[in-house]
C-alpha cells in the first residue's frame, strides 16, 4: 500500500470536477446531526444556543455573515460581510469544504468535511433551525416531496404477503406507534424501573423512589458491574486492559479518511495547527522538536488509550475496539513502523516498541534526599534562603493562544504561540 497514489487521485478528482451542489445531492438531517459532532466543541444551534469559541448557528442557512452582533469575527469574515456574503446552501458547501479557501484569513481551525454526502447532511441539520432556535415546520413543498410517490412503483399495488420477516399486514391500527416493550432495569438498591417511561421525568421519579442504600447517610449506591466496566477503559504499558480484537493498515487507513484526515491531514502531517501525528524522528534535540506519535509518545498503549478514549474529536467513544486497533496500525503504518500489510490485534500489541521508549526515565524523585520521610519532618517553613529573594529573569509572552490576533491586523495572528 503506498500513500501517494491516494494523493494524486485525490487532486485528479478536484481538478475534474467541481463541487457538487447540495440540493443536488440526498440529505440526511439525522446523520448531519451525528456529524455535527465534530463541531460541537466550537458551535452550538439550538434553543439555548450560545457563541463559544466559533458564534452560534441558529438560522445560519441565508443568514449574512459575521452577523451575531456579540461576536468578535475574523477581519476576513468581516470583509466578506461588507462584499455582501450571505450564507446560501453553496456559500455554506464551499465553506465546509475548504474554509479557508473560501474566506481568507478566517480563524476557524477545522480543515473541512471531504465528502459531498456529509456537507449536505450536515447542512439539511443546520437548516431545521431557525435564527431563534426552535425547529422550523415543513413547508408545504417540502411536504409534497416528501409524499411524492416513487416513479419505480407507480401503478403497482402491493401485494398482500409483500412483507418482511415477520411483519404483519397493515391495518387500520398499524399507524399508531406500538407501546415500548417494558424493561427492568437494577437500580441498585433492589428495586426495578421501568425503562419505557413515558418521558425523562417519569423516570427519574422512580429512580427518586427507590429506597435509600443503607450506606453513610443513606446517600447514593454502590456501582454497578456494568457501570463500573464502563469507566474501566484504561490500557497500561504491559497490556493489562487491552480488549480482545484486531484491525488491519487498510481498514485504519479508510476510518482515518473519514473521521481523521479533517484535522490531521491525510497522511498524519496535521492540518493548519491540528497536530502532526507522523514524522518528527531524530528531531528532538533540535531547538525545535517536531513531537509526534512517531518521534516522541514513548508507548503504545497511551496511543490506543487517547484514540479509544477521546478520538474522533467531537465525537469521542464512538470508535469500536477493532476500529481502534485498525487506526493505531495505520498511524504506526504513517510513522514507518510497520508494513502495510500489518494487523495490530492484542496478542501482537505488545511487542510494538515505540522509537522513543528509552527517552523517558520513572520519576524517582521521592528517592532524592530531601524528599525523604526523615527529611519531611525537617521542612523549612520560615527564612529558608540565607539571602533575599531576587528577580533573575522575566517571561515575556506575546500570544499562546493560537488564532487570536487583534483587530489590528493578521500579521500577528499567533505570534509568540507554541507550534
């Protein structure tokens, strides 16, 4: 498997055809929502949407831009608001794909979506919301299509017995949704809930019910096995907590297309100021190191832990085991460390041994003399120093926030921040 034949696809498909508009294109207001995910850490829509890092997207679809008054903007989205953008479906669709493309100078850090099918999704989501928040109602051409009868089936009758599995006819009944099959739930203290509820409320007064536990003060209950195992996702150096499952190079390398080459670029080499995940080796005595997966992280299962535990940013937990492992034999395939050919799995996991494992020493401080029990008990508290303390060296630092430059102009944007 080589990596450059995906690049020179890639730039042969941009340069033959353009972007495809997203009416043009089926949309899934559901999945968009699952997309949205990945920018929920930055933006917020909905009834009590607020601006955080990014501004708020109630009623974004035709809304011009840089128009949240309390929101302090880039100079270019600005000027694209003064040049009269307006935040069509194909403004947004460019947007989304390229951002900073389409507006230069924005501070958005997010690379862009990849596929067609998940900026029209994510854009038929964004468009449920109107600039207040609530849902906006169908409208009635959107309603007609909907009800539209498919031209496949036109003058076709269904047939009694067309069913599936052990579905039954329709009656006039089958309209009405079926009563949730009641589940009983351990609540811990002995008792059972019903898990079908009618709302969220109804539940948690009969949670609120149940009996104290007994313990001190009668306050909260013991964990339960499966909550317990929920929490108790951390894997160790030596392997202890590694899941059983597999996952191969070729299968990493399609799940990091979708839900990782966004920020870290296509071949772990990050995307603006998303980290570099490949690269690096032998530069970490230079006065400027490049640390990444490959030239610093010192084992293998802080890699799988942080991928399991946090990745894909916005939509962390999501990754199952063996999609896991695929991506950490992919990213060690970026870094050169194995072939690509290589299945990583838990029998193998172990003996994977990073570049940069002897780079690291234990802490053994608590071994040093004066952090030792018989020198505790003669800590100095009180004019310690012999002499008066004295300034030898100030910290001056511009900017650590990257992204943030003042009004003034962009040719400060991030100065004095660590790469």
């Amino acid at each position: 498997m080589s990596r450059f034949p995906k690049s020179l696809i890639a730039v042969s498909l941009m340069g033959g055809m353009g972007l495809t508009a997203p009416s043009a294109l089926a949309q899934d207001a559901a999945n968009g929502e699952t997309i949205f995910k990945r920018c929920a850490g930055c933006h917020t829509v909905g009834p009590n949407a607020q601006s955080r890092v990014g501004p708020h997207l109630n009623g974004i679809v035709e809304r011009p831009a840089a128009a949240i008054e309390d929101f302090r903007y880039s100079r270019g989205m600005k000027k694209a608001a003064d040049d009269g953008l307006v935040w069509t479906r194909d403004d947004l669709a460019e947007y989304l794909a390229a951002p900073r493309k389409k507006i230069k100078g924005t501070r958005m850090a997010f690379a862009g979506l990849r596929k067609e099918s998940e900026i029209a999704d994510i854009i038929a989501y964004l468009d449920r919301f109107g600039p207040d928040g609530a849902e906006k109602t169908s409208t009635a051409e959107e309603i007609a299509a909907a009800n539209e009868p498919n031209p496949g089936m036109a003058g076709k009758e269904p047939a009694a017995n067309d069913v599936k599995g052990d579905s039954k006819p329709a009656t006039e009944s089958s309209s009405a949704v079926a009563p949730a099959p009641k589940v009983e739930e351990a609540d811990g203290a002995g008792e059972s809930v019903d898990a079908a509820a009618e709302t969220d409320d109804d539940r948690q007064v009969a949670l609120a019910a149940a009996p104290p536990s007994g313990g001190p003060m009668n306050l909260g209950r013991p964990a339960l096995p499966a909550e317990i195992a929920a929490w108790d996702i951390d894997v160790r150096p030596d392997g202890k907590g590694l899941p059983i499952g597999s996952g191969t190079v070729a299968e990493g390398e399609a799940i990091f297309d979708e839900k990782c080459a966004s920020c870290h670029g296509a071949f772990g080499e990050g995307a603006g100021r998303w980290p570099m995940l490949a690269g690096g080796q032998g530069t970490l005595k230079d006065e400027r190191p490049v640390k990444t997966i490959g030239s610093y992280w010192p084992y293998l299962s802080t890699v799988y832990d942080y991928v399991h535990r946090a990745m894909p940013f916005g939509s962390s937990r999501s990754l199952g085991e063996d999609e896991t492992y695929a991506l950490v034999a992919y990213i060690l395939y970026l870094n050169d460390l194995v072939d690509d050919d290589f299945e990583l799995s838990n029998e193998n996991f172990t003996g994977i041994e990073m570049p940069n494992a002897d780079g690291f020493k234990p802490d053994d401080r608590q071994s040093e003399p004066q952090n030792t029990s018989d020198a505790a008990a003669e800590v100095c508290m009180t004019d310690c120093k012999e002499s008066p303390a004295e300034i030898t060296m100030r910290a001056r630092v511009l900017d650590v926030t990257p992204d943030t430059a003042d009004d003034d102009g962009d040719e400060n944007l991030g100065a004095g921040a660590i790469d």
